[in-house]
C-alpha cells in the first residue's frame, strides 16, 4: 500500500518566492538564463548554475559542492527557512490557459517504488540516474518534485477543497503567467486521515520526472547499505512528490519531425506507407488526427491524413494500441530506419500544444523533410501500459501540469 509522510519542507519566504521559482534549467535558452541571473539575485538557477558568480563553466562534483555551497548560502541569507514540522503541502496551479490542477506534496517512498507500489511507464537511461544519483548525493537536497497520481479520492479532494479555504501562503505569478498557491498542513488529524487514505491505495503512477524518482532510489540503496543501523526512517528512504488526482493530470501527444526518408524518393516513401496505411492527399488544408491509430503527415508541402489497415498490424499488449509506438513500429523502424528514438539526430519532438503549423513551418523551412501528427494517449493508457510491466518509447507524452524548482525543498 501506498506510504506517503509529511516533511519539513525547505521554503522561500513569501515576500520572494515568485523569484526565487524557476523552471528545469534545461527549458531556458542561454540568453534567458544568463538574463534572469543577472537582473534576479533570488532565481533558483544562481543555485544549480554556480559557476556563473566567477564566469566560469563548472562541472561534476565540482559542480556539486558549489551547488551545495549556493543553497546553504541562500539559506544564511534568509532566502530560505525551513518549516519547525513536518507537514503536507496542498499545491495549486492555474495556468495561462485556465487549466487548474491541485494536490499534494509529501515524502514518498523509496521502498514503494521498488515493490512497483509506484509504477513507471517510462524507460530510464543509467548514466542518468547515475549522475543525478551522485548530484543529490553531495548537495543533499531535490528541489523540484516528481509528479505523481493517484485515482481520484473523494475524501483528500474534501481536505484539498477545505485547506484552500483558507490563507494561502503563497501566492505569485510567474512570467508565463502560471499563477501558483501553496497552503501548509500541519495539524495532525489531518494528516493522518491523507496518510490513512494513501494507505489503501494498492498502486500510484508516476506522471513526470522517472529519472529523478529511479536516482532517489538509487540513493536509498546506496545509503541503506553504507548505514548499519539502517531503521527506513532516515530522509534518504524517500523523496518528494507532487501527488494529483488522475481526473486532473492533463497528456498532451509529442510529435514527430523526421530529416530525410532515408533514401527514398517522395513517391517509393508513399507506396511503402501503403503497406500500412490508407493514405489521403489534404493538399494545402491542415489536418490533425481525431481518432487513436489515425496519423496526420506533411510532406512537400502537403498535409495527408494516414488511417491504419487493421490487417496490417497486431494488438497483443497494451503497448501494441499506443499511437507512439505503433508509428514507431510501422513508419519510423522499419522504412525510415530510425531504431534509437532517444539519441538518433535524425528525428526530433515538437509536444502537441502547438498546432500542426509549427510542424509545416519545420518542413517548410528545410530543416525537416517529413512531420508526423497524432493522438494524445490517455491515463487509462499509461496506467494499463505500467500495469503490464511495458514502457512507452521516449516523448510519448507531454504531461501538464509542469512544475517548478525551489518553491519545496526536501533535505536528504
């Protein structure tokens, strides 16, 4: 069953949260990061780029001991205090769409993501975990938590609606005009009737962040075995998460963007895509698929619509019916010979927030031969994918909501 515990989070304080948050530092383009660092001293990416206070490019476990010689410097300034008890968090977004999502950040377990308690539908890469192992290792802290849900509770959605009644202690609005709110949980009743609730939850599923949840459980085994008075009390035998209810987990598609047809001429491209597929010339007029095992392609200037022969490929596994998977098995193996849909350079992603356009535009432009569109999967999907033990392939799916780093930290 599923073991959720409140933690003393490491917070900014009110008066500066809005910015001190900021997002993954890979999302920013080196303009954007080096603008944000030098008009805001609070952003969160003076933490995990130190190199930036001596101009200097640093990386490794020397980036590490600066990293952790940021944070504790954040904290000597006030920036961040720590809570005096451990607490829940309820958590709130409401984005520039007017989407909202609500849930709960807590301390989840390292063991529950052994015993597949919490599920994983996504591959992980082992350098990855590795580094990211070793990062949290020497800092000592994860700013940023995993996304993870659960099935929709009516007793926790009680207590969720109950504490946003009150004053929240954060609220601010961030660039993307993401506004975010943050309430403390820290009476002990309550507490125990989320943790009770979680208790009878046979399985959770992890939306976003499979590395950072596969290092965490890295670090667990790493510090369980060096502690020989190891009690499964100690920080490392969790790490934080931000816990939401599936009705609220929002899957957006990620489409694909290909740079050659790998030899083939436009008309042996089409005739090899007929083995699969009914194939319908659109002509100028964009088309985006509205039904699963139906694709959009735009090719020399042309949108066709692609609906597959249902004898031309077999539904075994819960895998089998993801759209992601099924162009990867009959389009982009097997005729345009793309096998490693994480490192080839061949192929790129564009997450279907963006309208088919941008895919034209990328093809117009030369920088792309061939756009593929699809279906986004859905939570039913991703939960029977995990339940079967399978992993989608890589950018199968683009999950909102997305987070921000420093607004909770957790200490290892």
């Amino acid at each position: 069953m599923a073991k959720i515990i409140p933690f003393k989070a490491v917070k900014p304080t009110r008066a500066i949260v809005g910015l001190v948050a900021a997002r993954p530092y890979q999302s920013y383009t080196v303009d954007e990061r080096e603008s944000r660092m030098e008009y805001n001293p609070f952003s969160f990416l003076h933490i995990v780029n130190p190199g930036y206070k001596y101009d200097q490019e640093v990386t490794g476990e020397e980036r590490y001991r600066l990293v952790k010689n940021r944070y504790l410097e954040f904290k000597e300034d006030g920036v961040f205090v720590q809570d005096e008890k451990p607490s829940f968090y309820v958590y709130k977004i409401v984005n520039r769409y007017g989407q909202e999502f609500s849930g709960i950040i807590a301390a989840t377990s390292a063991e529950d993501y052994e015993n597949d308690i919490i599920k994983k539908h996504e591959d992980t890469i082992a350098k990855r975990e590795e580094t990211f192992k070793s990062y949290i290792q020497t800092v000592g802290f994860n700013a940023e938590p995993v996304l993870l849900t659960y099935p929709d509770n009516a007793i926790i959605a009680d207590i969720i609606k109950e504490t946003q009644k009150g004053y929240a202690e954060f609220e601010f609005t961030m660039t993307y005009r993401d506004t975010h709110y943050l309430w403390k949980i820290d009476n002990d009743k309550t507490i125990e009737a989320i943790t009770a609730e979680f208790s009878m939850m046979k399985t959770i599923y992890i939306a976003d962040g499979h590395h950072r949840s596969a290092s965490s459980y890295l670090l667990y085994t790493d510090e369980k075995e060096k502690n020989t008075n190891h009690k499964g009390t100690e920080s490392y035998n969790f790490f934080m998460s931000y816990l939401i209810p599936e009705s609220e987990l929002v899957i957006h598609e990620f489409n694909r963007l290909v740079k050659d047809l790998n030899g083939l001429s436009k008309e042996e491209f089409l005739i090899k895509l007929d083995a699969f597929y009914r194939i319908e010339n659109r002509g100028q007029m964009p088309y985006h698929p509205s039904k699963p095992h139906h694709f959009s392609m735009y090719l020399d200037g042309e949108f066709y619509s692609l609906y597959l022969r249902k004898t031309a490929y077999q539904f075994k596994t819960a895998l089998d019916e993801l759209d992601a998977q099924l162009l990867y098995k009959t389009i982009l193996q097997p005729i345009l010979k793309i096998e490693d849909l994480r490192h080839d350079n061949r192929i790129a992603y564009v997450n279907g927030r963006h309208e088919m356009i941008t895919i034209k535009s990328s093809v117009d432009s030369g920088d792309f031969t061939v756009g593929f569109g699809m279906c986004a999967s859905n939570v039913q999907q991703m939960k029977q994918i995990a339940d079967e033990g399978l992993k989608m392939p890589p950018k199968s799916t683009y999950i909102l909501p997305k987070l921000r780093s420093g607004i909770t930290i957790y200490e290892y």
